[in-house]
C-alpha cells in the first residue's frame, strides 16, 4: 500500500481563482472569471459533494487511513478500488518512486508579476509518480467519479498538473496522464492515458501566460466552456449566441420553440449537440429569477412554493425508542444485507487464481442501463439496437 510521503492540502479547501480545473473556461474566457470574483460561491451539487466524498476515500485508503470493506456505498467503494488498484499496480513498476497524494501543484509562476495580489493559480493533483532513476517517464493519475465521460487526451487540467510537477522536479521530457473514471461508459474503457510531450506543456505554459498577462483587456466569449460559469444567466455575450443559434437555425429573429413534428432532422440532431448549453442558460435565468422574488420583486406569472422536504429517522437512538414503544421486534426493524461485490471481489481474489468476476458471473444480476440520445462526437460506446436484438437471440 502507498505510504504518505508528502501531502499539502489546497489552502484548507479553498480554491485558487485561476484553478487548473478551470482553465478550459479561463484559456477561452479570462474575463468572465475576474467578473465572478464579486459574486458569492455558490453551493455545491449533490453530485460534486459525492464526488469529494469518492475522492477522500481514495485519499484515505492510499494513505492505509481506512480499508475499502469500511465504504458502505457498493458503487463508491467499487470505483475506489478501481482507482486505488491501478495507483498501487504503477507504483509496483517503478523502481525508486517519488511520488504524491493530493499534492499541491503551484503554477504561480503563469501569473504576471503586476497583477493583484488576491489572483491565485493553484490545484492539487489525485496522484503523481515519477522514478528517481528516470527508467519511467512520471505520471499523473486523476480520479473522476463522474457519469459523463472526461477525455484525457489534449486534458487541460491534467497538462497543467503536469507541468507543474515537472516543474518541481526539473523534469522535460515526456509525462504520461491517465484519468480513471469507473462510471463512465467511455469506449476507451474506464480507465484511459495519454503521454503529453514535454514541448506540448511548455507551448500550453506560454499560452496562459499571455492569457492571464492580458486577461482584463479581453472581451467574454461564449462556447462549451460557459457550463459553469456563475455568469452564464446574464452574460449578454451568452444571450447573444444563443439568439444567433436560434435564428441561424430556426430562421427566426424572435425564437419560438416550434414541435418536433415541425423539425428538420437537421434541426433535431442540433437540439440534441446543444442542448445542454441550452439547458444551462435557461436554469441559470430561472435561478436568478428566484433570487429576484426571493429579494422582494415581483415576477408576473410566478410564485414562490416550498418543496416538501423528506422525512427520516431523528437518530438511531430515537429508532430503538420507537421499536420498544411500539413493540416492533429487532427481526422486523433490522436487515441483514449480504457483503458488496467489492468485498467478495477482494476475498475471492485471495482465495483463486480465477478471475473473480468470472466466479461470481452466475450469482448476479446485471440491469441494462437506459438508452440516451447524445451527439455524435460524445465519447461514450455507441449503442445498435439491430446488434443487440441478434446477441439475444
């Protein structure tokens, strides 16, 4: 198991206002990310919450602070392992490791020396090794607990970790970066490398200098990096091209939805390339409109409700209260639930040479995912309905 060698937190979870995870945004986009620094952050997702849960785990079971039979979530401990198997069979290769868990990469030097103080490049890499011996070349190792597949060829994230950590090293030749992913269905498998030359991250280095040296003088654009941006909703630059996309498309100047009845094909696999651009501009002008009433202003045709919140035990003490005033027998208030398929995974691997997916293969049962439309460029396998009505028969 990995040993802690060196580990420094993110500023105690702060992050930096020019963030590596953010630079496929701030590369395309400077002036939107110095325009947010006046707005509050805003609150995380369920989905970004359990994706840094994921991720503290992978830190922990690294470290030998916790084993993976202590994750009681069977997906989460399973792409846990997934993460962790691969970090441990790498670093088995190497013959005298340097290595690091959540280090923090300093790419303060991207930043021009006339700049305000509070501006911040900064990140913290999941895992990076590299030989002391310099037989391997280093890698960088990322963990996504995401559904939506994450490309890491040409990763901008990943490729600043990189050069950052070579960096420290005194490093320039070649780095390879690899994203372990174990809930996307990518058609490269989970887990996916690329090897970045070193004249690649120097080039991607001049590149943000200039950007960050001329990031006030810049005008805001729009494109697939406005995602999560906290200016989407108000953005005129974002307005304005989806007006243009609207009209270019629809041949409206004033956009109004049509059915789909009334649709090109052309004009559907459109819908379904930029819908999620769509979708976000349009929560992002629904949220501030709940901010807006929320402040006292009216908004015609809109009202304020609150949702119904969910109803759960107050704490297991009250639960054993309640089975005792109600005479509920300890066989009809708890259930015994068998092992997760990491647990027996691991036993198995111990006890047989056998693949323990193939031993177990019998035993379980496997539900097919729901069928979704994306476009065309998406990463993720493509799916044949002819193909897989002829596998069944």
């Amino acid at each position: 198991m990995v040993k802690k060698v060196e580990r420094i937190d993110e500023s105690g979870g702060v992050h930096a206002m020019w963030s590596p995870s953010a630079a496929s945004r701030w590369l395309e986009c400077p002036k939107s990310v110095i325009e947010s620094q006046a707005m509050p952050s805003p609150p995380s997702s369920g989905a970004a919450l359990e994706g840094t849960k994921a991720h503290k785990f992978c830190e922990r079971v690294l470290l030998d602070d916790m084993s993976l039979d202590e994750i009681e979530d069977e997906t989460m401990r399973a792409g846990v392992e997934m993460y962790t198997e691969y970090v441990e069979g790498i670093f088995e290769t190497y013959e005298e490791p340097g290595y690091e868990v959540e280090g923090r990469v300093d790419l303060e030097t991207l930043i021009p020396g006339s700049s305000p103080p509070y501006w911040s490049c900064f990140g913290s890499a999941d895992f990076f090794i590299y030989d002391e011996s310099e037989v391997q070349i280093p890698e960088v190792i990322d963990f996504k607990y995401g559904r939506h597949p994450v490309e890491v060829k040409d990763n901008i994230q990943l490729m600043l970790y990189a050069f950052g950590l070579a960096e420290d090293i005194g490093y320039k030749g070649k780095i390879k970066l690899t994203i372990v992913q174990p809930r996307a269905h990518h058609q490269d498998g989970p887990i996916r490398t690329w090897t970045v030359t070193g004249k690649a991250l120097r080039d991607l280095c001049i590149r943000a200098r200039k950007v960050l040296n001329n990031a006030h003088n810049t005008k805001k654009k729009a494109g697939d990096h406005c995602h999560y941006c906290q200016l989407a909703s108000r953005c005129e630059t974002k307005f304005q091209e989806v007006r243009t996309m609207a009209a270019d498309e629809f041949g409206k100047e004033e956009f109004s939805p049509p059915t789909t009845g009334d649709m090109t094909d052309k004009q559907v696999a459109l819908i379904v390339k930029h819908h999620k651009e769509m979708i976000k501009w349009i929560e992002g002008v629904v949220l501030d409109a709940a901010k807006r009433v929320r402040g006292g202003k009216k908004l015609k045709g809109t009202k304020l409700i609150r949702n119904p919140g969910r109803n759960g035990w107050t704490d297991e003490a009250a639960f054993k209260r309640m089975c005792k005033d109600l005479e509920i027998g300890k066989a009809d208030a708890y259930k015994l639930t068998p092992q997760g398929m990491g647990v027996i995974k691991k036993l198995l691997k111990e006890m047989y040479d056998n693949n323990p997916d193939d031993l177990i293969d019998e035993y379980i049962s496997k539900s097919e995912g729901s069928i979704s439309l994306v476009s065309a460029d998406d990463a993720r396998i493509e799916y044949n309905p002819a193909a897989s009505e002829f596998a069944d028969n």
